[in-house]
C-alpha cells in the first residue's frame, strides 16, 4: 500500500502532471543581533561623520528578517520543489548562530568587517549556500538570492 501511495502515477494520487516545472520559493526566518559601525583607518570624528549614530562604543540592536530565495523543478515525487522541513533546518543552521550575538565581538567573520546590512546580507547568502550544497547534493535546487531586513524600511538583497 505504501508503494502505491508514493507511486506519482498512482491512481490515488494522479500523475503530477507539474512535475519539472521551474519555480521559485521563498523563506523567512529571523534572528535578533547587535552590532556596530567603526572602521579602525578613521579618526573618531571621521567615524561619527560617515556612521553616525552606529559609531558607538557598544553598539545597538536589530531584530533581523532573513529571506531566502530557491530555484528549481517541481519534485516528481512530492510535487515539492523542497521540503520545508530540510529548507528551515539548513535556514537555522545559518542564523543560530548569529541570534542574540554581539556581531563584531561574538562571530569570527565580522572581527575584521563592518557588520553593515550588506555584508551580514552577503555572510548569509554565502553560509546558506554551502550549507544547501552540503545537503541537497541530489536536488536540483539552486539559491538564487537573499534578502536582509534590518528595518521595515530597510532591507539589501544579495545574490552571487
């Protein structure tokens, strides 16, 4: 019985007839971190000028919303182009490790950067992506872009 339910040909389920359809899919996830503009060739004024109100001592706070963006076929074996159980695993995977963290103390690739909206955006994309290569080897399924909301008003999409 179980072979005939997963069959998509089976008369219980129809044939997909969607399947290898290109599609895209997003997902959202968030994570809360601080951070703080500073760039050690200024001088302090210079910093204040260029930065502003991120040019402080200990910094300030957002609570993140990471969108990931994924291409690829319809599954013929699930209609899906992924399981959204595997996609937030992999999603997790990448923003846990940021969530509640002081970003340029706490996170080893922005000791030496300006964690900006931009190059956390570019940090994301980059771990995503090797995390969706490691574990969808066999799936058709590309990362075609992210996008980083620091602000309702204020987001940077990323994309390589």
């Amino acid at each position: 019985m179980d072979e005939y339910k997963k069959s998509p040909t089976s008369p219980a389920i129809g044939p997909l007839e969607h399947a290898g359809t290109q599609v895209r899919m997003a997902r959202r996830t968030s994570f809360s971190s601080a951070h703080l503009y500073s760039q050690p060739a200024f001088s302090e004024a210079q910093n204040r000028e260029t930065f502003g109100r991120c040019f402080t001592p200990h910094g300030h706070g957002h609570n993140y919303v990471l969108e990931a963006f994924f291409d690829g076929p319809i599954q013929d074996a699930h209609g899906m182009l992924v399981n959204l159980i595997d996609i937030d695993q992999v999603l997790k995977a990448v923003v846990d490790p940021l969530d509640h963290q002081h970003l340029n103390f706490d996170i080893a690739y922005f000791k030496d950067k300006i964690p900006t909206t931009e190059i956390i955006a570019q940090y994301c994309f980059r771990e995503l992506l090797a995390r969706l290569n490691a574990s969808f080897a066999n799936v058709p399924i590309s990362l075609c872009k992210v996008r980083l909301y620091e602000l309702d008003d204020l987001f940077v999409e990323y994309s390589e």
